[in-house]
C-alpha cells in the first residue's frame, strides 16, 4: 500500500473529525500542501499537492476550478487530493471542478456548502473518505467518471439531502451493485436505469458528528438493532432503534466509537466520537 507523508510533518494522526486548519502555499486563490509518495522500491517518490482551506471558514466562493498541475518554486506538482475540511463551510460555493489527477476526497472536503448542486468526480477517483458532502442540502447529483466502484467509507455520503442521486456511466450498474457499500446508495446511470435500493436512504447517517453523546440516527425502513463499540472492542451499548430515532450515549467516556446498524440481513457501520 501506499503511503503519504504531509509536509511538513505537523500531524501523523488525525481522529475523524478533526482538522489541522495549515497549508504550505498558495497560487491562484487556491491554498496547498504538498504530499510526498512513498517509492514501492524504498525512499521518496513523486511529491504532488493536496487542496486546502486558509485557515478559515468560507475560504473559497463561486464557481472554483482546480487545475491539474500547479508550478511553484520553480517545481511543477500535479494535484492529486482535496484535503480534510478543503471546502467545508463555504456558503457562497457554486461550484467546482476537479481535474483528472484527484484520487482522494477527504473527510468533510465539501462539508456544510449549501449551494453546492452538483459535482463530477474524475475517473482517476480511488478513495472517499466520510461524510465528504455532509450537509449539503442543495445537492442533486454526484457524476461518478469511474467505470469499476472505488473505495468507500460506510458514511461517505452521509449528511446530504435524502432526494440526490449519484450516476454512473451507461450500463456500469451491476457493478457498482455488486458491491456492498454502493448497492445501498441511490445510483442510477446516465442511460436512465435505476440501482438496485431506490428512494431510500443510501447509508447510516449519524449526527452530528463529533457530539456531545447525543446523537441522531437516520437509516432505512424498519427497526435496527444498535451496537456501540469502543477501541477496546467492549459493546457500550445495544438496542433496537427505528429508522430515524435519537441515540443517548452520554453515559460514555469522551473518545472514538465504532457504531454497527443491522438489519434483515443489511449491516452498515459508522465511526462516532464523543467529546
């Protein structure tokens, strides 16, 4: 596998939900870090560049276009990653473009832009981290370029409005539903056929997200049985929940928790932290 390394190297871990607010450079109105790759054979591989925000809300407005190289200090980068919280809070955000390079959306890249109504993804897309799109209420569609599913989390599109939709190329659905995660989203491909759950929701929402223990649970129809993992692997709590209900567990120490949803044979996860 591999691996990246932030420079400069101000944070090897980040728990979901937090954001290291910190970039290296800017050009264009658009802020950078840099990324360098690790080489399969030992060393430093190619270094490319991850959008960032400036250190504030509200950093970017309009209609942004991302390029797919960017020079500086005499070096050329290629743009391969839209950082934790790159667009998170944007309010004036109409739209975005993403060049070919761009393999991983982080978490909450475009959280929380309400006039965000569509996005495309490039083929080149290989990871999404959660709740990329959370509280995007406005947006309709998400254009997948890829022919074959790439990595998703259990919450990679929460938090969006119940009515989007995400489309595929042409006759690409069997696919996407035949893998675990994107059967239960709301797919239809750009031939106007439907994916295999429709008019439900795609994934187990849990919010907000850090909380204060008290939490809302949005899931599909019916009743679900609710366990509560710590890092431990210890169940704090189990209970049975209808699709859209209140979970308290303010009983629980502040840190990371690991929540599972099954039911008639569907099972969907989530990461919780309490603070």
């Amino acid at each position: 596998m591999k691996k990246l390394f932030l420079i400069p190297m101000v944070a090897a871990l980040l728990l979901a939900g937090q954001q290291a607010f910190a970039y290296e450079f800017e050009v264009d109105g658009i802020y950078y870090n840099k990324l360098v790759h690790e080489d399969p054979n030992g060393g430093c591989g190619e270094t490319t560049l991850s959008v960032q925000n400036a250190d504030h809300d509200g950093t970017y407005s309009g209609d942004v276009v991302i390029p797919e190289t960017v020079e500086f200090d005499g070096q050329i980068f290629r743009v391969t990653s839209i950082g934790i919280k790159a667009f998170n809070n944007c309010p004036d955000l109409t739209s975005v473009s993403l060049p070919y390079n761009i393999n991983v959306i982080n978490y909450m890249a475009f959280g929380n832009c309400p006039q965000l109504k569509e996005i495309v993804l490039p083929e080149t897309m290989t990871l999404m981290d959660e709740y990329a799109f959370y509280g995007c209420q406005q947006l309709q569609f998400i254009y997948i370029s890829n022919t074959m599913p790439f990595t998703i989390e259990p919450a990679s599109f929460g938090g969006i409005n119940t009515s989007y939709q995400i489309v595929v190329p042409c006759d690409c659905l069997p696919a996407f539903d035949s893998d675990t995660l994107w059967r239960i989203l709301p797919l239809i491909d750009d031939c106007g056929n439907i994916g295999i759950v429709e008019n439900e929701p795609a994934v187990l929402d849990v919010y907000p997200n850090p909380s204060n223990g008290q939490v809302n649970l949005n899931l599909g129809e019916g009743r679900w049985d609710i366990e509560v993992y710590d890092l431990t692997g210890r169940v704090v709590y189990r209970g049975r929940h209808e699709s859209q209900s209140l979970l308290d567990l303010g009983q629980c120490p502040k840190g990371l928790y690991f929540l599972k949803a099954t039911n008639d044979g569907h099972e969907v996860t989530a990461k919780l932290t309490i603070q």
